[in-house]
C-alpha cells in the first residue's frame, strides 16, 4: 500500500502553518486577510506514485505552492520542494484536480495561496 500525507498538512502563506487562525494572502494582492478556518478540500486526488521510484522502493516528498481562487479552483501550481523531480511532478498534477470549498472571509470570496506536501511511503 502506497501512503500519502493529506489532512492537517496544508498550509498558507504567509505563515507556511496551520494555526487556530490562519492568515492568507488574498485575492487583492497587497491586503492580507484573517480567517478563521481553512478551506476544505472537497476533491482531493492522491498523487500517482512514480513508477520508476516506486521499482527502486525510494520514498521522499514534494511541496507545492498554488492559488486556491474564489470558487475554489486550483491555479498557479509550483513545485517548491521534492526530494526527486518525478515526486514533484507527480504532487504538481494530482494538485491540479482539487477542489475546495470556496474561501470566504466577512461573507466575501477571496482567493488564497497556499501550501501542500506530499508525502511518498511505502507501506509494504
């Protein structure tokens, strides 16, 4: 079985940790918002293990910066960390399909950054 880290590891900028409140950059660039929880994801794909490490039963991570916009979209998606590249172009597709409960902060939608790693185990 093939193990990923996903809940309580995504975090938002500025800040790069979850915390009781989260402060995110927003949709208005400059301005910076607080809310109080963060978006939920409502898809969240689990990234193809790389068949080539997968074979050399290698293990490691990959970290991914992207915007969650105002209808919860994924968008801008960089890869920021990987311990090898095929991780990190795996974390970067499987991101792309999520989807979350749009960001709402005083009863308006804002987009967010955020922050995801993605852990590669291998429980066997």
């Amino acid at each position: 079985m093939i193990n990923y880290t996903h809940r309580n590891s995504l975090s938002f900028i500025p800040g790069f940790a979850i915390a009781a409140l989260l402060t995110f950059a927003s949709n208005a660039g400059a301005e910076t918002v607080t809310v109080a929880r963060a978006p939920e994801p409502v898809i969240a794909i689990a990234p193809e293990y790389p068949d080539e490490l997968l074979r050399r039963d290698l293990t490691g991570e990959a970290t991914v910066e992207f915007t969650i916009d105002a209808a919860g979209n994924v968008r801008d998606v960089v890869v920021i960390s990987m311990t090898y590249p095929d991780f990190g172009r795996a974390a970067r597709s499987a991101i792309r399909d999520w989807k979350f409960e749009p960001p709402f902060e005083n009863g308006r939608s804002v987009s967010l950054r955020a922050e995801k790693r993605f852990n590669f185990r291998l429980d066997r």
